[in-house]
C-alpha cells in the first residue's frame, strides 16, 4: 500500500477487546518485569547510580527516568507462553480488521514484530504528528487506562490535509484502535495522571524475539 493510501485509511474503533481480568493480567506482566529489571539493576548500585542510567533488562531499552516507558512482551515469547489467550484474541482482532477494511495486508506469514506495554506518566508522549510504524503492516493500541484517569495523553492522528483527528472522547479502557501501520499517529502529551496502553504491530519480516527488528 502507497503512503498517500495508507495515510487515507481510517482508524477502526473497536469495543471491549480485552476484559478487566485480562487487563489486570497484562499489568501484572509488566509489574513482574520492572520488578525483575530492578533486581537486575539493584546488583550493580543504587538505581540513582551512573552505572544504572540505562534499563537493564531484555524487554527494557531507555533511561530510567523516562516518563514514558515501553515494556516488549514479545520478547522471547513470553506473552505467548504466560498468556497465550491474550496473544490470540488480539492477533485475530488485527486480522479480522485488516479483512473487514479489505485493507488486504496481513497473511498466514504475516508475524508479530512487538508486542508492547506503554505506560505514560506527566511529560510522556510520543509528540511527532507524522510519526508512524514503518516497515509493519497493521498496528493495534489498546487503551488499558480509564481516560477519567489522565489528562492529556489523546491518541491522535495526522490526515492527508494536515487535519488532527482525536479519538479520546470515544475510547474507554479495554478498548482497541486499529489501523495501517504507515498512517501517521501520535499520543500527545500526558499533563497528569498515568496512561497505559498495549501495542501490538504485524509485520511482514520474521517473527521477533529479541527486540523491534529481530
């Protein structure tokens, strides 16, 4: 699909994707990751320390001060492996969506390229109007964070004639905007609160295990 045509695309919204147990199951992932990554840090010096500046973790890049953080769950399969359902339901989702939009961009060797668990705390933001996912195919987010909980934080995208269009009035949490992964889309700023959401992109390169690219 040409950038002008993917740019075209609409977002779909789709209702009530995950369930509260299977949101709570998700953060629960990420919380028991940090807690390892901290362990793993806490050998080398206090957290504060120069030599931990960095994340270290597999599933963790980044400066620890960051105030957006990004958490690969597809990282040696372990989504699939501690919750296979979740990693089905919403690769199926993604699937389903691409054929209903006969967008007509994922096939039975179309595969994940990451799986990611984003937390937003003040000041985070993926800002760049004209950011997209190049090189995937289709991209779901899934708002695991009720909108009354934050402020700012919107989802949003850049149209062909440079008009942003918002979707936080429209999502509550466990629900999934799924789109082309070459259409530009940006969360703005969050001014208070804390924002979370679940990434997942298809690509059509082999699956990834180790980070974004391999």
């Amino acid at each position: 699909m040409k950038k002008s045509d993917a740019i075209r695309t609409r977002v779909v919204i789709v209702r009530n994707v995950l369930t509260d147990s299977e949101m709570a199951s998700l953060s629960d992932l990420y919380s028991t990751i940090r807690s390892e990554e901290t362990k793993r840090a806490l050998r080398k010096g206090p957290l504060t320390s120069e030599c931990n500046e960095l994340f270290d973790h597999p599933a963790l890049d980044g400066l620890r001060t960051t105030n957006h953080v990004s958490v690969f769950v597809h990282v040696n399969k372990r989504i699939d492996e501690e919750l296979p359902e979740i990693y089905s339901k919403i690769v199926n989702l993604m699937h389903q969506t691409d054929k209903e939009q006969n967008w007509n961009l994922l096939s039975s060797s179309s595969n994940i390229r990451v799986m990611e668990y984003h937390e937003y705390t003040e000041g985070g933001s993926v800002a760049d109007p004209f950011h997209a996912d190049g090189g995937s195919l289709v991209t779901s987010s899934i708002l695991l964070s009720s909108p009354s909980t934050f402020e700012g934080g919107e989802f949003s995208t850049m149209e062909l004639d440079k008009v942003t269009m918002n979707y936080h009035d429209n999502m509550n949490e466990g629900d999934a905007v799924v789109f082309v992964s070459e259409k530009w889309h940006s969360v703005e700023v969050v001014e208070s609160g804390n924002r979370q959401s679940f990434v997942t992109e298809i690509w059509p390169g082999p699956r990834c295990v180790i980070g974004r690219d391999l």
